[in-house]
C-alpha cells in the first residue's frame, strides 16, 4: 500500500510541477536603445540562459544584466512597465489577439524572419552602434512588427524593414509555421493577468514532443499502479 501510495505521489508532482514552477523575467529599458513605446526591451533572468546562446552579442545587454536578450513587442495595446517581473510560456503564437488578431494569433513569417536576423546581429540596415542611429532603427522594426501583426492598418512606404519583408514573402503576414526559429513569449504579471507578448530566438521543439513524453510518463505510471494493485489483489 505504502508503494501504491508513493507511485499515485510521483504522479501527481509530475502533473502539478509544471505548473507551479513557473519561468520569470524581468524588464527593462538601456537608455539609446528605444524610442518611445516600443523599441527594444531587455529581458533578463536565469531562466533565459538557454536562449542566450542563440543570441550574438550585439542583441544582449550583457554590460547592465547578464544573462540578457533584447526583444520587441508584438502587440500595440498591451502595456509592461520597466523594473517588473513577468511570469512566461513560450509558445508559437500572441494569445490575447492585441488590436486586429485573433487568440491564439500566430506569428507572422515576416516578423519571424526580422527578429531573427536582428538577434544573429546581421538584419541589413541595423544600426547596432549604441546612439542616435540604433534609437531610429529600433523604432523602425518595432513599426514593421506591429504592422506585420496587424497592430497597424497601412504600411510605412519608407520603413526599410517593411520594404525588406515585402520583397522577400509573397505575404509576409502568412504564419511562419517555424520556418524561423522564433517563438512568443506570453508575458503574465504576478496575479496571473495578461500582460504582453515578446519575441524569442530559440530552438523550436518538434510538435507534440512534450506532449509524448509527458503521455509516456502518465502511461508508464499508470501502468505501475495496475500492477500493483494486481498484486494486492492476490
């Protein structure tokens, strides 16, 4: 019984752990880095080691915090505040929909692509020198973002990254489908509320990867309990 009792335990801790052992950064801004709003942010936390080393170093941060990764927003209605911590999942899509998206909203092909030329330090029209020239670029591929997720109705004629993804894509707003190797990072404030979505260069896992091992742990364990009350039985 004491065996029975410990295994219904080793269950339940894998089922609850995931849940309660939540990833979290925190936020903030590097003065010439951003214009207005949007821009970059700098994101940093130990539970961003792992993205880091997809990272070149012109897209972290590593003089203030370290480990650290610059990223952009990916809606225009939701806010975050310099200084707070965020709880996070990573997923492929928005999940509240922003201004024109649906929920879960995908990421767009063309914001994947540009976010994942930015943090390999090789986006073509970059300015990465910190100053005047990086503030303006910053605030370009923030607008080629938005608009790409539809948070802004017309395109800028003269944003370059704009100009970039329309010659590249027959539409660069079709999902990307990890085409590129960037995902979301859906942002919660403590309380659990909603509070924004970023952009993460990372390894894209296979679909349902986790759900099999998980399925695989659940099944194997629910197995061992049959066993053993079969043998209690006899």
């Amino acid at each position: 019984m004491k065996r029975l009792l410990f295994v219904s335990s080793l269950l339940i801790m894998f089922i609850i752990a995931p849940m309660a052992m939540a990833d979290t950064l925190t936020l903030h801004r590097v003065t010439n880095y951003f214009s207005g709003d949007g821009g970059e942010f700098t994101l940093s936390g130990n539970d961003l080691v792992s993205f880091q080393a997809y990272y070149a170093d012109s897209a972290e941060d590593e003089g203030n915090w370290d480990p650290s990764i610059q990223s952009f927003c990916v809606e225009r209605n939701e806010y975050v505040s310099v200084g707070s911590t965020y709880n996070f999942d990573l997923n492929t899509a928005a999940v509240a929909g922003g201004i024109d998206g649906g929920s879960p909203d995908p990421l767009s092909v063309g914001a994947a692509y540009l976010y994942y030329q930015f943090s390999q330090g090789i986006l073509e029209d970059y300015d990465y020198a910190e100053g005047a020239g990086r503030i303006a670029s910053a605030a370009d591929l923030q607008q080629a973002i938005w608009w790409l997720e539809d948070e802004t109705a017309a395109a800028d004629p003269n944003n370059i990254f704009i100009n970039a993804v329309i010659g590249l894509f027959a539409d660069p707003k079709a999902n990307n489908n990890g085409e590129y190797p960037v995902l979301v990072l859906n942002l919660y404030n403590m309380d659990a509320t909603f509070a924004q979505d970023m952009l993460v260069t990372a390894s894209v896992p296979e679909p349902g990867v986790m759900h099999l091992f998980c399925s695989g742990l659940l099944g194997a364990g629910l197995f061992g309990l049959a066993r053993q009350r079969r043998k209690l039985k006899k």
